[in-house]
C-alpha cells in the first residue's frame, strides 16, 4: 500500500536549520511529484514546495525563496526538505504529499514531522 | 502569493445544505480549473474530497459537491452529517508551477 514515512520529529534553536525527510514506497516514485505543505499549531495549510517527478526539478513558493531547499534520492525513493534561518514562526507539522504527474491535485498526504523552533 | 479567502466558519443543521466559497484571482482560481478541496478532521490528515473544480474522487459521497464561477470556486455539502464536522480547505494551482491554499473554514453541524 502507499506509505510516505516522514522523519521523526526536530526540535531547534532559532537560527538553526532543519532537514525532514519523507521515504515513499507502494507505488512508483518517479510517476509522482511530491509537495511540501506546513501547517502551524491553530493554523491553516501552507504550500511550501514541490519536486517534480520526470526531473527532479523543483519550484518554491514565495514566502520560502531563499530559506528552503526540496532535493530527492530516487535510488532510495526519499524526498527532502530543508529550511534554514528558523524562527518561532516556523514551528508547525511538515507534511509531504503526493501528487500524480501533472493532476494538480494531492491524492495522499503522510502523517507529517511535528518541527518545533524554541531557545 | 496570498492565501485564497473562505469564510472562517459555516454551520448547519443535519440534513441541510451549506455552501463554502474560495476566492482568489485570476492568476489562481479564475485562471485554470485546477481547484480541489480538502476535508481536515483534528488530528489526522487531510482527506481529497473534490478535484479539477467539480470531480469527486472515489470513495467520497456524492453529498459533496464543487463549482466555479469567476475568481470564486464554491464546495457545497447536501445533506449534512455529524462526521462532515472539521476544517475545509480549498487549493488552486497557480502561476508558474505553484499552488496557494485558501485560509480555511470550520464547519459545524448544530
């Protein structure tokens, strides 16, 4: 069956980085892009990122340019999200979620990494 | 890129029919057809329930419902259930490959 197993979950100072990981399995890696979207305790759904499934290529949203770096490893099917520059604000759960080649819509979603920003 | 607008919250009696509105621009909403929505129970993951404007995807009841007119895409649920309680939320892909969320709506069922 499909799973998206994340990282366990982090906790950092402000300042620091953080690096979640989301290992895919049950279906084939490469026919399906993989978005990044956070939400913060009392908020809503934010699109952080996607990776493309035919390239590797990525694209980020805005609010992120500059502070997160999506990679993948498609010897282990795993997708990688890194965000930089951590403040208080970013304390939230980071899901990754699938999406089938170019539908444009997110047919599984993994049971997200709680990170947490604190001094 | 800003958050697409929904009300905050919707309630209903069982049986009724609400309506929950997603407004964005015409560089998202009013520019593809490309909006799907997502039912967020607390504490699991959000759930696909409507795809490309007005699909529903299998295994979701036909209660659920989507429509587009202009920049304002709209998810009716007819027939309202207890369990249709939670947090609704709209999605739009949008310009040069990205994807914008709408701000989110808690509907209750009185």
């Amino acid at each position: 069956q499909v799973q998206l197993l994340p990282s366990g979950a982090e906790v950092k100072k402000p300042g620091a980085s953080v690096k979640v990981s989301c290992r895919a399995s049950g279906y084939t890696f490469t026919s399906y892009q993989i978005h990044w979207v956070r939400q913060a305790p009392g908020q809503g759904l934010e699109w952080m990122a996607i990776v493309r499934s035919k390239d590797g290529s990525t694209i980020y949203a805005q609010n992120f340019q500059g502070r997160v770096t999506v990679t993948r490893d498609t010897s282990t099917s795993t997708v990688y999200m890194e965000l930089s520059s951590l403040t208080s604000e970013d304390t939230a759960v980071y899901y990754c979620v699938r999406e089938m080649a170019d539908t444009y819509y997110f047919d599984y979603w993994g049971p997200g990494t709680q990170v947490t920003v604190s001094s | 890129q800003s958050a697409l607008t929904q009300p905050a919250s919707v309630s209903g009696s069982p049986g009724q029919s609400i309506t929950i509105s997603c407004t964005g621009t015409s560089s998202d909403v009013g520019g593809y057809k490309y909006v799907s929505w997502y039912q967020n129970h607390p504490g699991k993951v959000p759930k696909l329930v409507i795809f490309d404007v007005s699909y529903r995807p299998s295994g979701v009841s036909s209660r659920f419902s989507g429509s587009k007119s202009g920049n304002t895409a709209s998810l009716t649920i007819s027939g309202l259930q207890a369990d249709d309680e939670g947090d609704y939320y709209c999605t739009s892909y949008a310009s040069i490959g990205t994807y914008v969320f709408g701000s989110g709506t808690k509907v209750t069922v009185l």
